[in-house]
C-alpha cells in the first residue's frame, strides 16, 4: 500500500475506487471518528467531521431534488 502524502493524492486515489470501495472508505471514516467522538464526547476534529458530513449529506440531497 502507497501511503499518500498530499490532498491531491488523496484526490487521485479517491477518483480511482470503484463505487463500492467509496462506500467502505466512507463507512471507515464514519466508524472511526464515531469511535472518537463515543470515546472523547468534546473532541472537536470529531465534531468537525460530523457537522461537515451532514452539511454534505443535505447539499448532495439538494442537488438531487434540482435535478428531478
């Protein structure tokens, strides 16, 4: 496994997942800043995480209802 260094290799390797693998990778970052947050209830990278990933979840919902 390479270990990517930079936003924009990260960037990159996201575009070449398949589908399913997005999903995995979304479900880790959920479980483990999940754990963070069970485990240290102030922890502001946690929090951080959570409120950008609803913020995320409702534009993505927009978007979708602008196109029907």
């Amino acid at each position: 496994m390479t270990t990517l260094r930079t936003a924009d290799d990260t960037w990159e390797a996201l575009g070449e997942l398949a589908d399913n693998e997005l999903l995995h990778v979304l479900t880790k970052l959920f479980d483990v800043y999940y754990a963070e947050l069970k485990q240290n209830p102030g922890n502001p990278a946690a929090a951080v995480f959570f409120d950008r990933l609803a913020r995320a979840v409702t534009q993505t919902g927009q978007c979708n209802l602008n196109r029907r």
